[in-house]
C-alpha cells in the first residue's frame, strides 16, 4: 500500500552487557549508504533501559512512503551497509526485532 505519509522503520537490539561500546562503534563507523536512498528523511540510534543481560537500542529511520522503504531493503545500497552486520559476535542476542510503522492520516 503507498501513502504519502511517512513511514518509519525500526529495529530493536538486545546488546550484551559489556559489548554497548563495541555496538555504538559499528555503527558509528559504517558507511549507511543512507544519504542518496530516494525517500531517506533521517536515521537515529536510541539506547533505552539496561537489564541485567543486556541493553536495548533501537535504530528508528524515517522514510517517505512504506513503498521507498521497501524499495532501500531490495537495492545495492541496502547490501553494502549490512554487508558486515554478522562480523559482531558474542555483542548481540539474538536477531534484531523490525517494526514498521506508518502515519495515520488524522486530517
């Protein structure tokens, strides 16, 4: 379904205690490939509350329409910046938890 609303896409992470540093360094250094997607607005990294496994980040990016977004997780650009995503072990637990959102049109 294509709207003209935006969408926004997030990811959450359960990071091991101890490996925080490790994860914020990955992702402060990688080449997102992110600025000349068509229909990339912004991308955030949000650290949220510590347990006593791991700490929650979520990576929230906000896109055009559902269809651009879609359209980054089919292209080259989308390959390279995860091309080392599974290079971090012992860092994550488990996979990422995608959620996506879009604007419900209130007018």
């Amino acid at each position: 379904m294509s709207t003209d609303f935006p969408y926004v896409a997030m990811n959450r992470f359960k990071i091991n205690r101890g490996k925080e540093a490790q994860f914020e360094e990955v992702w402060r250094s990688r080449d997102s490939h992110l600025a000349s997607v068509p229909g990339f607005k912004s991308f955030t990294l949000l650290k949220g509350p510590e347990n006593d496994d791991h700490t929650l980040y979520a990576s929230h990016s906000i896109w055009e329409s559902r269809d651009a977004f879609v359209d980054w997780t089919k292209s080259e650009a989308f390959r390279m910046a995860h091309k080392n995503a599974g290079d971090t072990q012992g860092v994550y637990q488990g996979h990422p938890e995608f959620e996506g959102f879009e604007a419900v049109d209130l007018g």
